[in-house]
C-alpha cells in the first residue's frame, strides 16, 4: 500500500481542484496586491524612459496612493479574510496599520525627492551628493524604489500575521531590503559600517526567532496563533495551547522569549537597540526617517497581535506565561525608554540624537503592549480595545512627528550639516523650518498644544486604568517625559539663541512643505483629536479567537493537543 493510500486526507486533497482566490478572499488584502504590482511596475519602467529615477518615483507615489486608497473599500469593518484567515488576519488592526504605514511612505517618498540634487539649485547640493554618494551613482532610483516597497509589503503583512510561518516570512521580507537600503550609499564608509552592524544583528535575532518559533510549533503542535474550525472540529491555536500547557514544559517560555527577541530587534528595545544609532547615522535620511517609524511600528504591531491572542485565550487570567510575557515586556519598555532619553544628552549628531528619541519612544509604545497581556482581565474586553486604540493613535500622530524633524534635518544636512552645530541661527538663517523643528520637538516631548501631548495622554491613561503596578510604567513614562525636555530644548536653544554667522539656506520648496504639513497636522490633531480617536477605536479591534477561554488548567495535568 503507498503512502497516499494509506492517508485518506492527503487523497482527498489531491482530488480538488486548483485553488483560485476569489474576489471576497482577496478584498482584505488588496492593498497588498497593489504594492505587488507596483514593485513590478518600478522594474519594468526603467526600460521606457531615460528619466529613472524621476519615472520610477512618480510610478511608486502613485501606486502607494493606490494601496492607500484600496485599503478604505477592503475595510468592512468586520473580521474576515476568507480563505486566507488562518494566516493572515483582516481585521481592525491590520485596516488601521496599513493606512498609517502607506501614508508615512508617502510621506518618505515625498522627502526622498525633496532632499535630492533636484530640489537644489546648481551647485549647492554638490558637497552634499557626493558626500552620500550619489553623485556618481545618479540611476539607482529604480532600486531604492523597488527596495521600499518590498520592505513596505513586508511590514504591511507583518501587521496581519496570524501563522507562525507567516510571521517569519513576513519579518524577513521587511528586514532583507531594510538591509540594503541602509548601506545604499556604497562609497561612504558610515553607511558600509552601519549597513554591516544592521545585518549582524539582524541575523543574530532572526537566527533567535525562528529557534523560538520551531520550539512553539514542536511544543504546540499547529502553526496557527488564532483558534479555528475544520469541518466542525475544533482546532487549537498556538495562543490556546501555551494557556493550556502553562504548567508544562519550559521550552513554550523559552520559545515565547525567542519570539520576543526577535520583535524587539525590529523595534530597537533594549539590550537589542545598538544597531539603531549607527544606522540611522550612516543610512540616508529618507532611509533613516523610514526605519524610525514603519520599522517600529510593525514590529509593536505584531508583539501586540502576539499578545493580545495569548491574553484572550486564557481570559486573561495571570498564567505562568502570560505574567512572564507581560514583566518582561514592562521592563524591557521602562529600560527602552530611559536608556533612549538618557544617551540622547551627549548626542552631537541630529540623526543619532533622533535615533536614541525613537527608541524612547518605543519603550513608551512597549509598556502599553505589556499591559494587554493580562490586565483587561479588571476591565473586560474593553481593556484590551483601550490599549490597541492607544498604541495606533500614538503610531498615527508619530508618524507626522518624525516625518517633519526629520525632513528638516535632511534640508540643512544637504547645505550644511547634520551636526547641531549646523543648526545654530536656524531661526535666522530660515524661519519656517526652525518653527517646524521647534513644533516637532515640543511634540515629540508630548507638550500641548500638539498631538504629541495627547498621543502620551492617551497611553499613560491607558496603563492607569489597569491600576495596579502599571501605575508603575506611567510614573516611568511621566519621568521619562521629563528627562527628554534637555536634549529637545538644547536643539531649540541652538536654533534661536546661538548664531555662527552662517548664510542663508536656500529655498526648498518641496520640503519646506512637507515639513510645513507635518507641523500643521500636529496642531491640527490636537484641536481635532476627537475624530482622530474616534478612528482608532473604531479599528482597535483584533481578530478573536474562535474558541471561548478553557478554564484554568490544574497544575500537572496532561495537556491534550488537538490537531486537525
């Protein structure tokens, strides 16, 4: 008898037919298919024009407002994802993700031609190119491109994971082309350096992750984080099987700490931060502007559909493995937040001194992505509604935060410097952009009357309402907060009470309009934070899991897995 005869489901499965999505399996994720077909059309396009980089970028704006657009429809404001649902989740999260993510690359493709030679006059850029290297390099536009958007799709699949293997091949996709893109500047030794340090690292915590996720699947014995139903029959999810095995074996903590390795790579969580600084100082700044958010953001993203789903199946009772995620990932969120603050006070740089800001500010994000784990318990669903609600109005408002100081210090770096000392006289020397720069860091800070303050209101408001010792992560934040005024302020005393005597910058009109839009929307989110708020919560909502909660296991019973 043949293997095949003897495994009547695999017989059965050779009998059906090819598998052909439908429209109502692919209107989640058409979005994603956009990006697709834009990665295609950015390599085809080269070969009809002489104009690359110019062709290649308006084709690449033009299909990310195309993904940002197909989002709205994809969203029917409820659960689904067809076919596709045991792998990729199409649920609030995920529709809210993909337009904060989609927007911001706008914004970082919009800043990439704003901080090119193009947007100079005749000779005022040329230290500057040849500085980063790509003066001799002037085709390498369709590449960066087609590197964007493979990085894009991989974080915007990042957000939907719900399998496993599915969130490793997403991870990956989003780290490889993030790779290249920091050490695109081939002939400048920092960007070689910083490039070199990102894949060590890189490789070490992948190396880590995918460790952790085989111990899961070994331990779990399904790939699927969420629950689901195969012909009536119940089968358990990942997130089930560690609430019911929580007295078992330790290599579920071990798989769990693995995983969390991993993720706090992408998002730059300390001991796992080091190779943030040196990249964002050697990578060019439109590279540098998109690790800061989109990177981070997907990587909060995914530990918060991580957490949530093992939350959810133990009813978010305190089990072995849920109190050791959640202490960890406060700790690691306290530790992220002040090592951040604290190294930025001797920072010369502005993109190092930004670098060390966005871990602060990830470590802000961290501890309310801890608290969904097990606290909502007090507070009923809701409480885990709250916390995904926070986490996505600060993504939104931060967005615009580091879109606007970094494009800033783009403009001055291309006619001056990087370094804080360029940027002194900068209110003389060009107004409009020390306003923009002084309103961003007063947001990054979280002062009224800007977004920020709300953004930080709302998370430390969050972990309030758990009570408890997450009244302990808030007075981290609240002190935190004020230890980050020194190195913002420093920046705006530079601008305004120091002058070296420096000319003029020379009008940028793209970037000063962008930088000028992103200030605007940081007041105009303040005034009109309620509909901002609105929008979150309407798209806090994670995928359930389809089983209720099991009730408490008793300790060293046998755990039964369920397979399909």
């Amino acid at each position: 008898m043949t293997d095949r005869a003897r495994s009547p489901k695999l017989a059965r499965l050779m009998q059906l037919p090819p598998y052909i999505p439908a429209w109502t399996d692919l209107r989640p994720f058409v979005a994603d298919v956009v990006l697709i077909a834009t990665a295609v059309a950015v390599l085809i396009v080269p070969f009809f024009t002489r104009k690359a980089n110019s062709a290649t970028g308006v084709v690449t704006l033009a299909g990310l407002v195309a993904a940002l657009v197909a989002v709205g429809p994809a969203d029917g404001g409820s659960v689904g994802g067809g076919r596709f649902a045991p792998m990729l989740a199409a649920d609030g999260v995920a529709f809210a993700w993909k337009c904060i993510l989609l927007l911001f690359v706008i914004g970082v493709v919009v800043l990439w031609f704003a901080s090119s030679r193009a947007d100079l006059p005749a000779g005022d850029g040329a230290d500057a190119g040849a500085e980063d290297g790509r003066s001799d390099r002037p085709d390498d536009g369709p590449e960066f491109f087609l590197l964007l958007i493979c990085a894009t799709l991989g974080m915007s699949l990042m957000g939907s994971a719900a399998n496993l293997l599915m969130l490793f091949i997403a991870v990956e996709l989003a780290s490889l082309p993030s790779y290249v893109l920091a050490g695109f500047r081939k002939n400048n030794r920092t960007s070689a350096e910083a490039a070199l340090k990102y894949v060590l690292f890189g490789a070490a915590a992948s190396g880590v992750m995918v460790w952790g996720l085989s111990l899961l699947y070994g331990v779990c014995g399904t790939l699927n984080l969420y629950s689901s139903a195969d012909h009536g029959t119940h089968v358990a999810g990942v997130a089930e099987q560690v609430f019911r095995q929580s007295h078992a074996s330790p290599l579920l903590l071990i798989g769990l700490l693995a995983l969390v390795v991993g993720l706090a790579f992408k998002i730059s969580a300390v001991p796992f931060h080091l190779w943030c600084p040196d990249v964002f100082e050697g990578a060019a700044v439109e590279v540098t502007t998109f690790l800061s958010v989109a990177s981070k953001g997907a990587g909060l993203v995914l530990l918060l559909r991580v957490a949530v789903a093992l939350g959810e199946a133990a009813g978010f009772a305190p089990t072995t493995p849920n109190v050791m995620l959640a202490w960890v990932l406060g700790l690691m969120g306290v530790l992220t937040c002040t090592v951040g603050n604290t190294a930025a006070y001797v920072q010369t740089n502005l993109k190092r001194l930004l670098a060390y800001s966005s871990i602060a500010h990830a470590g802000y994000m961290l501890c309310v992505v801890a608290m969904v784990v097990v606290a909502p318990r007090s507070m009923g669903v809701a409480g885990g509604t709250a916390a995904s609600a926070a986490l996505l109005f600060y993504l939104a408002v931060y967005l615009f935060m580091n879109l606007g100081a970094f494009t800033v210090v783009a403009i001055v770096g291309r006619q001056s410097g990087e370094t804080l000392e360029h940027f002194s006289g900068l209110g003389r020397r060009s107004p409009v952009l020390a306003m923009c720069m002084t309103l961003c860091c007063f947001s990054l800070i979280g002062l009224p009357p800007l977004a920020g303050f709300t953004a930080k209101f709302n998370l430390m408001a969050t972990l309030g309402s758990a009570g408890g010792w997450w009244w302990g992560l808030v007075a981290a934040i609240a002190v935190n907060t004020l230890l980050s005024l020194y190195y913002y302020v420093r920046v705006i005393r530079t601008m305004y009470l120091e002058d070296a005597g420096k000319p003029r910058l020379t009008r940028s009109p793209l970037g000063t309009g962008l930088a000028m839009a992103s200030a605007a929307m940081l007041l105009a989110l303040f005034v009109g934070s309620n509909v901002l708020t609105r929008w979150t919560s309407g798209h806090a909502v994670l995928r359930p899991s389809v089983s209720a909660p099991m009730p408490m296991p008793v300790p060293g019973a046998v755990a039964v897995v369920e397979s399909p």
